[in-house]
C-alpha cells in the first residue's frame, strides 16, 4: 500500500473538492491509502455529504489551520505551524505518508516543504516541473516560478532532476532535453543561458542544445529547461492562449443558425479536442529536488483535476523519484558532472 497525505483545506476550493477527489482516487487504485489533513469536523461533513464510510484506506489527521492563497510564504512558516499544509508534510517527514499533495498557496507550500523536508544533496534549490501537452504527446517543463533567478549551474541541476524523473516515470532511459532561449545559435541568450548550455553539453545527459518558445507544443523534447521568471509567464500565457482560442471558437459557432448547425456537426471533434488538451489531465507539478515527493495542484483544480494530482504522487512513489534522482546526483558528482 501507498500512503498520500493531502492538504484537505488547501486551494480556492477547500474540501468540497479535495473530499471528492480523494473518494475517486481510492476507488481506482487499490493499493492507496489516503490521508485527509484539515478541520476534523469540515471532512467528516463533505463525507457525509458523499455518503461515503470512511474504510481502512481513508483516515483524518486533524489539524487546526488552514493557509490562504495571498498569506506571505515566510509568515506561513513561522506562524502556522498547526496548519493542513503543515502537518501534511510532516507526515511525509516522519515516514506516516511517502507523498503529499495539496492546492494550496505555493510559495507557502515551496517553502515549507523546503524547511520541513529539506533538498536532496547536490540540489541548490527545489524547482516546480509539470507536463504539457504537445503534438507529439507531451512535454516536462521547470522551473515554474520556484526561482526567479538561477545562475548556470542550477539549471544543470534542473535539467538532470527533469531527465531522471522522466526516465522513472515514463520508462524512457534517455529523455531529450532541450534549454528554452530566444534562438537556437550558441551565440543567442543571456550569460547564464550560454554557461549553462556549455555545463549541460559537457553532462551525460541527452542533451539537444537551445530550443525556442515556438517548439515547446510542437517538437520532440522530453524536457525543456528555463529559469522561473520565464517558465511562469509562459505557463501563463498558454494559460491565456487557451482560454482566448476557446472564446473565439464558441463566438464563431454561435454567430448565426448556420453556424450553430455547423456545431452541431462538430461536436463530436470539439469534444475530443477538449479532451485531448483538457489542462485537467496535466494537474500536478511536482516539487522537485525535495527528500519526498510534494506535489503542487492548481488553486482553481475541480475533483477531476485534483484526482489527476494524486495520481501523479502515486506514480513518483511507485518509482522511487526523489530516491533515484538522488543516486544519480551522488554517481555524477563523483564523475565532476555537477557543480
């Protein structure tokens, strides 16, 4: 059996979608357990509002504060030591639960994950690594916004953690892994993108050199590379993106009875498309670089999306991550790959 600890009052939502999710996670997976951190009393009521009994993979670990999504990440720390997010990933410290998943305030969660579990060796900080759709699947992509400014050698670090967990997760011995910059000549980017594009060429990792903002849906890598401050803006854009071409979809279908009949035809395609991308089934960036898997839901998730989180956490465990990122780390600090 797994154990996952889940942040029950985190995210815009709280337990009316952390309750459900955890119901539906448990009955496709047999072998998880579940831990429901948060107000005893709020838990037991989103339950009994499911009619569910609570069997042997589910229990409740009460704890008495919750963390807003706009509260400062250092008072989080300091001041919130009883909180859901809190005591979840001290279940994870203490060996209770092997992951965590919450859809709480991110810089809180990054921050007290880093002081309550700690970076692996070899890790100068943690960095945020999700997957994307692609037309050739999908891609992973870090930073996210966990580091605004990295110098060369923490993007090294980035792109090993994000090639490792790759092959653990996906099977794939040798994932692609490519360095988002403005061009694909060594002559373009900034200083600390060219140095790391030499560090990242002397590593034994598959690297593939630059790749530009416009192959991130449509090439063929396995990994992208970035700082934080790029990799945010970019999510968010897409983010943006999305909404802006459904907007215009649902405006031309509806723009006359043509049209509407014309949608009428294109449903069953609309509906596969929407499935394709949906940004539902990419839920859960992972925390990476931590000593335990923490996995970051978006705010806004629905049951759905959250479920997708879990899972997620299920299979980092099941692969051991965090543990094989830090054999590797150890093998490639003894041959002088890391800095």
């Amino acid at each position: 059996m797994i154990t996952i600890a889940l942040d029950a009052m985190g995210g815009d939502h709280g337990v009316s979608i952390t309750v459900p999710a955890a119901l539906q996670a448990l009955e496709l997976q047999p072998i998880l357990k579940l831990i429901l951190v948060g107000q005893r009393e709020l838990i037991e009521q989103e339950l009994k509002s499911h009619r569910s009994d609570i069997g042997e993979r589910l229990s409740i670990h009460h704890a008495s504060e919750s963390v807003s999504m706009d509260e400062p990440p250092a008072q989080v720390l300091r001041n919130k030591k009883d909180s859901s997010m809190r005591v979840a990933i001290n279940l994870v410290k203490e060996g209770v639960a092997q992951a965590v998943v919450s859809a709480g305030n991110t810089g809180a969660l990054m921050a007290t994950a880093r002081f309550v579990l700690k970076t692996l060796p070899g890790i100068d900080r943690p960095a945020i690594i999700t997957t994307l759709p692609t037309i050739h699947g999908h891609v992973h992509v870090l930073d996210l916004g966990a580091n605004v400014d990295c110098r060369p050698e923490q993007l090294l670090q980035f792109a090993i953690m994000g090639s490792i967990l790759v092959s653990a997760v996906e099977n794939k011995p040798r994932p692609r892994v490519a360095l988002l910059n403005i061009g694909a000549e060594d002559i373009k980017g900034n200083e600390a993108v060219k140095k790391a594009n030499e560090l990242l060429r002397a590593s034994s990792i598959n690297y593939c050199g630059f790749i530009e903002g416009d192959e991130i849906y449509t090439g063929d890598m396995e990994v992208i590379v970035c700082d934080g401050f790029i990799g945010n803006v970019m999510l968010k854009a897409s983010e943006g993106l999305a909404r802006m071409i459904t907007h215009y979809i649902k405006q031309e279908f509806r723009r006359n009875l043509l049209t509407r009949l014309s949608a009428l035809i294109a449903l069953p395609v609309m509906h596969a498309f929407k499935k394709r991308v949906d940004p539902r089934r990419y839920n859960g960036a992972t925390l990476i670089g931590l000593n335990g898997t923490v996995i970051k839901s978006h705010g806004a998730a629905d049951a759905l999306a959250f479920r997708y989180a879990i899972l997620e956490a299920l299979t980092e465990v099941e692969n051991n991550v965090p543990e094989r990122i830090g054999r590797e780390l150890v093998s490639m600090q003894g041959a002088g790959e890391t800095a």
